[in-house]
C-alpha cells in the first residue's frame, strides 16, 4: 500500500507499507532521474505532524539508524565516476545526507537535534570546499551538478530554527572560507542577529552568547582569512556583545596575534571595556599570550587600566604564572603594588596560586611582601593555605612577618594548619611562628588542624609545644573539635580516630 503526500509546492513524500509496516520514503531528483531513498527514522505520527518543509530537494540518511553497507551500495549504483585525488564525493554525499536530515527534524520542531545536523552538514561541506583544487578537475566535471546543487541546497533556502540561526553562522565559525565567501557572494547579511538578540553565526560554538557577529566567531577562532573577508563585506570591527566584548577582545583572549593585528589595523579600540571593566590587554594577560599583549601594548593599550574589582592587566598574568608576561608589563610601567578593591595586590594572586618565579620577580620590582588586604591577610597567608612551601620559604626570606594577624587574629599558621599542610606548618614553626596563638574567637592552629583530623599536622604542634587543652571563648578544646562534640564513635565514622586517640594520649586521659 502506497500513501502519497503533497506539503504544499514541494517534492512528493510516499509512506510506503511493507511487512506490515509503515517507512517514509522521500524522492530526491538527482540528474533528471528520482532516486527513492529509505527513510528509517520518524515514527509515522512524528511523519503526521509535519506541516511544512522548507526546502525542496531532500536526500536524508541517518547513520545510526541504518546498515552503513547498504548506503554504500545504493550511492554506488549511481555509476558515478569518482575523483582519484581524494574523498571529495564522499564529502558531498555526506553533507548532503546531514544537512536533510537536519531540515525534516526541524520541520518535526525537534530543533536541538536538527541544529546539530545542520552544524555538521556545515562543517562536512566546507572541508569538502577546501579539498578541491585544480587538480580535482575529474570529479569537477563529473559532479559539478550534483556540487550546484548543493550549493543552492546550503545558500538559496533560508532555513531558520526557533533562535533565528542560518548557515552562515557555522561556517565563519568552522574557518570555511570558501564557504562564507559562497554565503556572502550569495547575499547573507554580513553582521545579522538572531531573532532575540543573538548573531546567527554565534549558535555555532555556544549557546548563550547573545549579541555576537559572525565576526566574533572567526575572530575567537583566529580564522585571519575569513575575518579579513568578512571586514571587507563590511563587518563591523567594534561591534560589541550583549555584555560588551569586541571581536578584538575573542582574539587576544585566543592568543591570535595575525587576528589582532587586522582588526587594530581596521581601526578596532584597543581599550574597548566589556560590561566587567575589562580590556583586550586583559584577556591577552590572562591566557599569557606575550606576542599579543606586546602589540596591544605598542598600539597605545593602558597598561595600569582597571576593571570593575580594581585589577589590571598584571593581576591576571601573576594569577596564571605567566612569568614572560608578568615581565613585559612591569618593563612597559605596570604599577607592581597596584591594588584591587579589596586590597589585594599581584603579589597575592601570585602567591595564592604557588607561582614561585612570578613571587621572585614581583619581589625582585618592588612588590611589598607584608602588603595587606582589607582583610588584614598578606601574601604569606594565602601561600600558606595552599600549601606552596617554596612560595612560603621565599616571601620569610624575603622578610615576611611569620605572625602576621588579619583581622580575625588568625596567623599564617591557622591555614597551614587547617589544611594539613605539615611541610608548612613545620617551616613556619622553624621560622618562629607561635604554636599557640590565638584567633579572636580563642581558637588555636591546633584546634584548626584537630577540627580537619590532620593527624600528622596535631602530632607537630604537639611535639613543638601546643597547649593540648587550650579553650575557645565558647569553652572547646581542641580534643572537642576532634571528636565532634565527644562522640567518639562519630569521629571513627569521620575519621578522625586516630587524632583523637593522640589528643586524649597528649592529655593524660585514659
């Protein structure tokens, strides 16, 4: 039995019915004959619910769905020469399937599916573009039709999803020339947006990103060529996201020194600010790109400029370790005792994050090493609570106070101790730290490194003199902290066991 289908100006789609069972097959003119293909995807109610398809030239094929033999069979019956030099045809084929099977998933408004076919589809076909050359001239003659199709198939139907996006988003994304120039060529708006704000290019790479251009994408991407094509079509090189980034920003954050240098060259702002107060020379600093922080820096770029925390450029290449960049900035003025809102200096992200040689050289420049944070906390204190032994040896010997208070009371030791850090702890202790002070609400480093069940931590300060039964101004010991309020079977099942034993040992008690 043979149902026949007419959606309104477009090819026939039959459901033919074999074995009892009922198969969508979809007809695709293909040289002035029909080929039938087998559809094996949508249920017939999913069939039933189409209303309208947007194209009129369908060759849909799901991999996942059918024996991969059998495609192969069927496209080789074509009898159509191949091209000895590549995979140019296959390349084709499986565009073509892609990109079909994407529109009838569209047209069963099952879109998240659809985008990643068409995405693919995209992806598939420009690399099929970028594989021809001179040198391909047999498959060009002997599929040139079937490659006009396609082109037509991927440009003249304006395929949209529910968010607005076309072809041309993907391709920019991808770094397909040939194919955006094709879009272009063949008249797609060279800085679209989608229907609620979002550029049709940016669906390609991530969802969210409302307010971007095909230019941002190629810019992220360090496509130089489709982003010199996309300038001369007319983008604008300072268009900006919803929250304020530049293509220029996507570039140096991606380290893509031809890329910057284009759109500087096209006249882009070098201190364009996002909505957090950030500029291209931070997002260059940050992923330690030293080639494009030095030419933002040579066209003009604010070395000292400072977002909405405070932070320059130099915060960010010391919070990465990016000890050549770190370098560049200071030689170029960056101010090394800058301080954020919260009064933090590079210093203390360098520490923080254990970078030895950047601590060296911001030292070496300057830097204050017992430089405080509103918090009253040095760079010693957050050395200290990761556990950076090497950050910690050269900030004491570099004079850093062992004591130092914040304003809690707490000392370098309190973190060293609360995180079990026992190299620390014993270095600090060596360098005269005491063992036994104590915080504004009483507690010790003992209590702290009790409290984590750090028994080899509780066995040092012990050794080095700890008051074992010391009270906080709520009246607990550092054996309370072990035992989470006394219960000892408790603190077995925390594993605490073993301090508890210690602490009880330390005391005299049986």
């Amino acid at each position: 039995m043979e149902l026949l289908l007419h959606p309104p100006g477009l090819s026939d789609i039959y459901l033919d019915r074999g074995c009892g069972l009922f198969s969508p097959l979809i007809i695709r003119p293909r040289n002035g004959h029909s080929a039938i293909i087998i559809i094996v995807v949508p249920l017939l109610e999913y069939v039933r619910s189409i209303r309208a398809f947007l194209n009129n030239i369908l060759l849909i094929w799901d991999w996942d769905m059918q024996d991969e033999g059998y495609y192969e069979r069927l496209i080789g019956s074509w009898e159509k020469s191949r091209c000895p030099e590549c995979k140019c045809q296959d390349y084709l084929d499986e565009a073509t399937r892609l990109w079909d099977f994407g529109l009838l998933l569209n047209g069963l408004e099952r879109y998240r599916e659809a985008g990643k076919n068409l995405r693919k589809a995209v992806e598939v076909y420009g690399t099929a573009l970028r594989s021809m050359d001179t040198n391909h001239s047999p498959w060009i003659e002997a599929d040139g039709e079937a490659l006009r199709v396609m082109n037509d198939l991927l440009t003249d139907i304006k395929w949209k999803g529910n968010d607005g996006e076309t072809p041309l988003f993907w391709a920019a994304d991808r770094g397909h020339e040939a194919f955006v120039r094709l879009l272009l060529d063949k008249g797609a708006a060279v800085d679209p947006k989608a229907n609620y704000g979002r550029p049709p290019l940016s669906w390609a790479a991530h969802d969210g990103h409302d307010g971007q251009t095909p230019l941002f994408w190629a810019a992220r991407g360090g496509h130089v060529a489709v982003v010199q094509l996309l300038l001369d079509k007319g983008a604008a090189v300072d268009s900006k996201a919803n929250y304020g980034r530049t293509p220029l920003s996507q570039a140096a954050e991606g380290g893509h020194e031809a890329v910057v240098r284009l759109l500087l060259n096209k006249g882009a702002a070098v201190d364009s600010k996002d909505n957090y107060g950030r500029t291209p020379l931070f997002w260059a600093a940050h992923g330690g790109h030293e080639a494009v922080v030095r030419l933002l820096l040579d066209k003009g770029a604010a070395v000292d400029s400072k977002d909405n925390n405070g932070r320059t450029p130099l915060f960010w290449a010391a919070h990465g370790g990016h000890e050549a960049v770190v370098r560049l900035l200071l030689d170029k003025g960056a101010a090394v005792d800058s301080k954020a809102n919260n009064g933090r200096t590079p210093l203390f992200w360098a520490a923080h994050g254990g970078h030895e040689a950047v601590v060296r050289l911001l030292l070496d420049k300057g830097a204050a090493v017992d430089s405080k944070a509103n918090n009253g906390r040095t760079p010693l204190f957050w050395a200290a609570h990761g556990g950076h032994e090497a950050v910690v040896r050269l900030l004491l010997d570099k004079g850093a106070a062992v004591d130092s208070k914040a304003n809690n009371g707490r000392t370098p030791l309190f973190w060293a101790a609360h995180g079990g850090h026992e190299a620390v702890v014993r270095l600090l202790l060596d360098k005269g730290a005491a063992v036994d002070s104590k915080a504004n609400n009483g507690r010790t480093p003992l209590s702290q490194a009790a409290e984590g069940g750090h028994e080899a931590v509780v066995r040092l300060l012990l050794d080095k003199g700890a008051a074992v039964d010391t009270k906080d101004n709520y009246g607990r010991t550092p054996l309370f902290w072990a035992a989470e309020g006394g219960h000892e079977a408790v603190v077995a099942q925390g594993g605490h066991e073993a301090v508890v034993r210690l602490l009880r040992a330390a005391a005299g008690i049986i």
